[in-house]
C-alpha cells in the first residue's frame, strides 16, 4: 500500500537527476565579452525579438540602433504589458524570475534587473547552474571567432564547469571567407584546396584540438545539405575533419536545417527551417563506419526519418529538440517517437542556451515533459506484466539526461 506510484518514482528520478547539457552557446565568465546573462541579455532573446515585432508595426532600423537596456524595455512592453506572456519563450521569463522569487508582474523588469547579474562570476554561474539542475555546459568554440580566438590564445581559465566543442561551420559553409584569416594564422591555405592546402587546414585543426581539448566537433548545416560534395568545403569535410575525428576519436555533431536570414531585417532572430534529405547523413554514416555522429535536424518533417536512421547505424547519436522544436507539445511527441523506436537509447534534450539563466526554464521544461512521456511508457509495462522499480527508472533517467552522451564521446 506504500510502495510509490510510477508516477512518484519517474517525478523524483527526473527532478533530482543531473543534467549535461551537451550543446549551448553559452561561456564562462572569464570570457567575459563574450559571457551573457542578466535580466535585459534574458529579453533580447532572439525569439523575444521575432515575437515582439509581431506585435505591430515598429522600424527594425531603429530596434537595432537602440541600446541593450531600451531593446529590452521596448520588448517587455510588447509582450509582457500589452499582452499575456503565452508563448515558451515568454512564459520562460516568468519561470526564470520565479527560480529568483521575483513577482514580475508587481517589480516588473527593474525587479527581475536587480535580482539577475548582468555580468557573472563563478559564484552566480554555480547558483544557475545549480538552480537548473546542471552539471557541466558544452560550449560552442569557433577559433575564427577573433574575440574568442584571443581568449584561447591567452589561455585563459575556464569554469570547471564548462566543457569545449570545435565549431567548424565558417571552414565547410564559407571556405572562401576563411582562406585570409587562416593565412594571417600562418596556414598556407589557398582557394583551390590543393594536397599542400588541406594538409595545413589538418594542421589548423590539430593545432586546435590540442588548445580547446574538445569533446566533440560540430557544424550547422543547411536544409540544402549534400554528401559527397565536390565543392572546397565538402571536400574538407570529406578528406580532413571525418579522417582527423576519427584519429582522435572525437564525434561530429551535425545540425542540420536551418536557413539562414529567411528575414534579414531581424538579424539573428531572421533564421527559419527547412527539410532536410536524409541520404547525405545515410551516406555518411554507411561509408565512415569509424566515425561518430550526434545528430539533431531542425525540422519536425525530418524527425521520423532521422530515428528510422538511427535505427540502421549505431555510430549515429540523436540528440535534443533543436531551436524551434524546443516547446512542451513537440518535445513530448518526437520522445514519445524515440522511445518507441529506439528506446532509451538517445539523448533527450539539450538547451541550446545562449543567455546563462536560459537554462532554468529550459530545463524545467524538458524535465516536465520527459517525466509524462516515461510515466506513460512505464505504465505500459506494468500492465503487460513487467516489474518497475526505481533504480531502472533512474537507470533509464540518467542515460537520456547524461549518461548516453558520455558513453558515446568516450566510446
């Protein structure tokens, strides 16, 4: 009579289970240009500013020339004064402003300012991360960035916390853009990517590896994704970056999908969504067999076939609900589709923060969800006769929260 419900065993599971969260944008404070939080970073969101110009008629030119403090005041009168904050990323706000016992509706944005701390030190970064339940971050670490670049170089120390991924986006999407900037760092690289080129480009790479000590590379790759590719930046991927991942045996992590600057105007919240074909990844996964993949596509159309693939290929891991797919009615029904084509054996979701307090809601949100999807499908079993305890229950949470992404990069 007092053995706990599924219910109750799957809730504390999913609540107290610590979280890696293996793909944001998010970095430490001691790079500290780059670092992003407090209350106007948490209303500047992307999503916050597609949604706010939804609202009426305003001049993108002067949104832009604003200061970050009036960007924010301008969105939170749109979208938390004028209307009711329904949307995931408007009602997030208001569960981050709970997680530090603002009433944002009585203190309002000056409220929510005082109690989040615009520039972080490692002091608030624990707190939020605590607060969300998280464990270690994955960045996004792009050597072409020049600020970030500098930090590298400078050797600066991370937060024990934080964990590096090798971005490559700009060497396979814009390999004309980065011939310069590869020269000025002293690789001898040219537009016809000749063997002497793509041996300096390795080099690059490793040169890298060794400073970031990565746990993963990764690209985010168009709708529009071929492979093979004859092009310069097919031809790196092909021939340097899947040759040098799997020499050190580190997974690359495909996001595929996104078109970028459908809507210009809007900037980083002008990006939009396109299916994918799935044979590229197919091709990929069937003729590097050494090679590991971490896969999310960003339409909702490709989401069956991607497990259906996953299915066909143990070197491909899927991961997350990337970017427009990361709200509780999508998330519930592409794990429900997970978990009944392949079980427990992906990873369950991933933030994609790129505001440090981000995290609190995101998280929240996708311990809800997985909770009543694992309660349904552990209901199931008991009703066929099979025996559901707690400990398999945990097994089970801490795999898709962490486990299955750390077994994999280390495999």
């Amino acid at each position: 009579m007092n053995r706990p419900s599924i219910s109750d065993m799957v809730g504390t599971a999913v609540k107290s289970v610590v979280v890696t969260d293996m793909h944001t944008h998010l970095f430490p404070p001691s790079f500290a240009r780059l670092q992003m939080s407090g209350a106007d970073r948490v209303l500047t969101y992307h999503y916050l500013i597609a949604e706010a110009f939804r609202t009426g008629p305003a001049s993108e030119t002067r949104f832009w020339q604003t200061p970050l403090a009036g960007q924010a005041e301008w969105i939170y009168g749109r979208l938390f004064e004028t209307l009711s904050p329904l949307s995931e990323a408007a009602s997030g706000v208001l569960e981050i402003a709970q997680a530090f016992a603002v009433n944002i509706q009585a203190e309002g944005l000056d409220g929510l300012r005082r109690a989040l701390m615009q520039e972080a030190d490692d002091l608030y970064v624990d707190r939020v991360l605590d607060l969300a339940g998280v464990d270690r971050v994955v960045m996004t670490n792009d050597p072409f960035d020049a600020i970030e670049r500098g930090y590298w170089q400078d050797r600066v120390p991370l937060h024990p916390r934080f964990v590096s991924a090798l971005r490559l986006d700009p060497l396979i999407n814009q390999f004309d853009q980065v011939i310069s900037p590869l020269r000025s760092m002293g690789y001898q690289v040219g537009p016809e990517l000749t063997d002497g080129a793509q041996t300096e480009v390795r080099r690059f790479l490793e040169d890298w590896i060794e400073r970031m000590r990565p746990v993963y590379c990764a690209i985010s790759l168009a709708d529009t994704f071929a492979f093979p590719d004859a092009g310069p930046g097919g031809r790196v991927l092909e021939s340097v970056v899947l040759p040098l991942c799997a020499q050190h045996k580190l997974p690359l992590a495909l996001m595929i999908g996104a078109r970028r600057q459908v809507n210009p105007r809007l900037q980083a919240a002008g990006d939009s969504t396109g299916k994918a074909s799935m044979q590229p990844l197919e091709r990929l996964c069937r003729d590097f067999p050494e090679n590991k993949f971490l896969v999310s596509l960003l339409s909702r159309e490709n989401q069956h076939e991607l497990i259906v693939t996953a299915r066909k290929f143990g070197n491909l891991m899927p991961f997350g609900c990337w970017w427009f797919l990361n709200t509780d009615s999508l998330v519930e029904e592409i794990t429900r589709m997970r978990l009944e084509l392949i079980g427990p054996t992906f990873v369950a979701q991933h933030s994609d923060a790129r505001v440090l307090e981000h995290l609190i809601y995101k998280w929240a949100r996708s311990r809800n969800v997985v909770a009543r999807v694992l309660t349904d499908k552990y209901e199931k079993l008991a009703k066929f006769g099979w025996t559901v305890d707690a400990k398999a229950i945990e097994t089970d949470v801490k795999a898709l929260f962490s486990q299955n992404f750390w077994d994999f990069v280390a495999r």
